[in-house]
C-alpha cells in the first residue's frame, strides 16, 4: 500500500430534515472521492491500490523418488506487491539420498525490489566418497553485534565486525592463535645500523600495541683487527627500553666475546662479534630500545632489529 492515508466521514443517518439529509449526502461523496483518488490526483485511488496490491503464501511439502534418488523438501514461499515493487522470501529445507550422492541443506533467501540476502547451509557426501560441509551467506553489508559489550552504557550491543564495499572491519582486538600465520609474520618491525668504527649506542622507537610481543635482535660486529692491553679488561653489551612513562628497564647484559694473543713481548685482547637474542612483552605506547657497551671502551658497528611480532 502507499503511505498515504486516507481517512473517511463518518456518514450521518438520514432523517426528515432537509439539512441532515444534505449532510449525509455531502459525507457520501467525499468517501466516493476518495475512493476514486478524486480529492487528490497525484495518490493512487484506494481502488486501483488494492487492485494493484497483491500478496501469495505457498507451501510446498513432497516427498518423491526418481532413478534412485529420494528426496523429502519442505518450501515456504511469501510475497507482497503493491506499486511495482515486490517484496518476498523463500524457505526451502531438503534432504536427498540415493546414487548420485548425499546432501541436506537449509536456504533462506529474502529479496525487497533489488536488495537480495540470504544463506545456505549445506552437508553433502558425493559418490567417491569425498565429503563437503558449507555456509553461504548473500548480502551486500554484514554486521555481528554482542549484546553484552555496550561500553558501559545502556544503549544497547555493540557493533564488534562489519563488511561493507568491499572492506573488512574490526572493532574489538582481533586474536590468531596457532600456525595460522607464517613464521616470519609481523605487525610492525625496525632495523637500524650504526657502521661507525665508534659507535656509542643505538636506538630504535616503535609504538607497540597491548599485549605485543616483540623480538629483539642486537649484535657488536666486534673488533678482530684492534687490540687492547689485556689490563683494558672486557666489555659488557647490554640491551635496555625506555617505557613510555619516561622509566628505563635493563633487558639484559652479555659479555662481549674476546680471544686473547700473545707475543713475546705483550698479550692483547681482540674482541669478537656478540649478539644479544630477547623477547619482550612491554608497555603500549612509545617504547625505545637501546643497545649499547658498557665497562669498556665504546666501540662499533653496531645493529638493533625490533620486530613486533603477530598475535
């Protein structure tokens, strides 16, 4: 039906008097006006509309064999038209066995003039013995709601997933657990390189998410052709963040490795390449990691990876 809405006079009983008998016919010819879409040319009549309106409701329940093959089916079908434009659903549910395979399915399909959604869910066992289970869903946007993460107010669900044009979105922190991703997977990484033969430390800023879990790869490339007197003593490379609040955590220290040679005359030390491996699980926010030598004199090249890996 239109949205407009008629409404009719309530037509008075004729007496006598010339004056009600008036009345009533007046009342009578604003409802045949009405009814004939006279009193306004630009809505349809109530007798054209509820010519044009129509409405069906089918169902279908069978069973029935052929070659072999059996199936049982239930279909319910409804359908409205009115000013061109149809709405209707389909319900169809089904079962079949025999030969040429195994399936069940369960299919919803709901149309409104050009809109089109439904979904399918079907188990089928084919006849080499393969077996396939699907859910199909139709719809140009999908939204999943969970009625109990309302942010603290009483305006009802929130809206935690949603498809639309062509774009994923994710409201709530998303989790893949297991081999799902490669090895290698990241979120976010940084890999900076101080090639200087007097490098003091090195740095690397990244903005970590809650709960991320990072690997921290940190190396001295050594020193094989500098010797120092074996009275230097060693080094300490060490591996430290500052948090987001300002604070500064030590991750941890290591020796730096060393081989010693002697001559007749003296022994030196040569320092050798040394690597610090962590994995750490920081504050949210702004974190920065630093490597550096400590007890001893400061010494590169010198490379930091920061790897911010998939959760």
């Amino acid at each position: 039906m239109a949205d407009k809405k008629f409404t009719f006079p309530t037509i008075p009983e004729p007496t006598a008097d010339p004056a009600a008998l008036l009345q009533t016919l007046q009342a009578m010819r604003q409802v045949v006006q009405t009814l004939t879409g006279q009193r306004n040319t630009n809505t349809p009549s109530v007798v054209d509309q509820l010519a044009e309106a129509n409405t069906k409701l089918n169902r279908i329940q069978e069973q029935f064999t052929v070659d072999g093959q059996s199936t049982a089916r239930i279909i319910d079908e409804v359908q409205a038209k009115a000013n061109g434009i149809t709405a209707g659903g389909k319900l169809k549910f089904i079962a079949t066995a025999g030969p040429e395979g195994y399936y069940a399915s369960y299919k919803l399909v709901l149309t409104a003039g050009n809109a089109t959604s439904g979904f399918e869910v079907l188990a089928k066992r084919n006849p080499d013995g393969s077996s396939t289970s699907v859910i199909n869903f139709t719809a140009e946007k999908f939204q999943l709601y969970d009625p109990t993460l309302n942010n603290g107010q009483a305006k009802g669900p929130t809206q935690v997933f949603s498809y639309f044009q062509g774009v994923f979105r994710f409201n709530v922190p998303v989790e893949v657990l297991g081999d799902q991703l490669e090895v290698a997977g990241v979120t976010n990484s940084v890999l900076v390189t101080n090639d200087q033969a007097n490098a003091q430390q090195l740095e690397a800023q990244i903005t970590t998410r809650k709960f991320a879990q990072m690997d921290i790869y940190a190396q001295f490339d050594g020193q094989p052709d500098k010797g120092y007197p074996v009275s230097a003593g060693t080094k300490l490379l060490s591996l430290e963040r500052t948090n987001p609040d300002g604070s500064v955590t030590l991750l941890r220290n290591t020796r730096v490795q060393f081989f010693t040679v002697r001559t007749s005359d003296d022994a030196q030390i040569y320092f050798s390449l040394t690597h610090i491996m962590y994995r750490d699980t920081p504050t949210p926010g702004l974190n920065t990691y630093r490597v550096k030598m400590i007890n001893g004199e400061a010494q590169g090249p010198l490379i930091l990876n920061v790897i911010e890996r998939h959760r």
